[in-house]
C-alpha cells in the first residue's frame, strides 16, 4: 500500500498549506462547512446503527466538490480516486448487499481478494473507503481542538500523531511533521479557509459563523466515524501497516 500512503501524504500536505490568495470565491449563504454537516447528515441511521453506503458516497462527493472549491484541486483528486473504488463495488453489488457499509464491506471479503489480518488490495473499496475514513478522522480531531482555541499547528500535529503517524515509516514521518510544524496557518486564516471567506472581509462575526458550522460538522462526523471503524475491525479490515 505503499503508493497509496504517499499520495495520501501529499494530498493532505498540500490542503494544509494551502495560500490564503487561493481563496477567490465570494461568500454565500452557506459556508462549506454548513454545506458538509447538511450532506453527511443523513448517512448515520440511528434506528439500525449502520451507515447508509449511497448517502455516504454522496457525502463524500460534496466533500470533494468543497475541496475544489477552497483551491484543493490536487487533493480533491485524490479523493474522488478513493470514492472510485468504493463506486466500482457499489455499482456491481446486488442491492440486498449495498444499503449499509457492512454488507458491503463483507461482500467484498468473501470474494477472497485481501489477505488475512487485514491486508488489502490497493484496488480494493475497502482500501478507498479505510483512508477516506483516515482523513475524516484526522479532520475531526484537528476541528475538535481548534474549537476547543487550540492553535491549528499544535492541533494537526496532534492528530496527525493519533490518527496518520501510526501507519507511516520513518521518512514519511518526519516530512509530515516538519511540514505540520512550519506551514500551518494562523487560527483566523485557517478559519477563513474553512468559510471560503477573503481574508480582507474576516472578521469577529465570520469567525462565529465558521466555528458554528465547524462544532455542527465535528458533531455530525464523529458517530459517523466510530461506526466506520468498528465495522472495519468488525470485519477484520483494519489494514495497519506502515509505509
């Protein structure tokens, strides 16, 4: 999985590091945070406790759409690569095996295309689908303390160590954590970012706005996250090695 760690690596660098000129857009009604807890809203069913594949992917979609809207073409692509691979499955699978991450997820297993403990095919949609979940969970640590008023470099740092480091070798290791140490952006910028705000019209009360959209997405992801991991340890899916 050696290509897919790095080209991960790349990607989420390059969405930290982002130059504030890069934001052209004019701010509408919505930020891009608001319009992603409105998409990944409904793909956690509380009644059944599993998570809805077409929502999710959908979700996903959006995501993408908002990263390319905040200049991250690079990223966005490398996103839409994994969604690809989850959509192959999703296409082919009978619709009795589709609805829920789960079935999905089994269905894929038992054609017998990973290895045991967890080794998986690159192609594979549970690959797509694990490091779309990574990065989910390195966003929603990194949200979390930035809500909490910690600074966004300490933040990444922090749950670049919990949720990426773990499944990086040395040299990988050391890049991310140079770069996550020196670029970052202050706390206004990066929240501007995240509100697709020109720097120039960021004030007190966009600062609010982007911190309520942010808690209502943190709120919104977090079951999302915990359901996708405990079905992927469920299912013996947790590929944990290292690059």
């Amino acid at each position: 999985m050696n290509r897919i760690y790095t080209t991960f690596t790349i990607g989420l660098l390059l969405i930290l590091v982002t130059p504030i000129h890069s934001l052209r857009g004019v701010q509408q009604s919505k930020t891009p945070m608001s319009s992603l807890a409105h998409s990944f809203e409904p793909v956690y069913s509380n009644e059944g406790k599993y998570l809805n594949v077409a929502e999710l992917l959908d979700a996903c979609r959006d995501f993408s759409s908002v990263l390319r809207k905040i200049g991250q073409t690079t990223l966005a692509r490398d996103f839409e690569s994994n969604i690809r691979k989850a959509e192959a499955l999703y296409n082919s699978a009978p619709s009795s095996q589709r609805q829920s991450l789960s079935s999905l997820l089994l269905l894929e297993r038992e054609s017998g295309i990973h290895g045991p403990n967890g080794q998986l095919q690159d192609y594979s949609a549970a690959t797509g689908l694990l490091w779309i979940r990574r990065y989910l969970e390195f966003h929603l640590d990194m949200y979390t303390a930035i809500l909490a008023s910690s600074d966004p470099t300490a933040a990444a740092i922090d749950a670049y160590k919990t949720q990426i480091e773990p499944f990086h070798g040395w040299a990988l290791r050391k890049l991310f954590t140079v770069r996550l140490s020196t670029m970052m952006p202050s706390r206004e910028d990066l929240l501007a970012i995240l509100g697709n705000f020109q720097t120039q019209e960021f004030g007190q009360k966009e600062e609010q706005i982007v911190l309520k959209d942010l808690s209502e997405l943190v709120s919104i992801w977090r079951p999302i996250v915990m359901q996708w991991r405990s079905t992927y340890e469920d299912l013996d899916l947790e590929d944990i090695r290292r690059a």
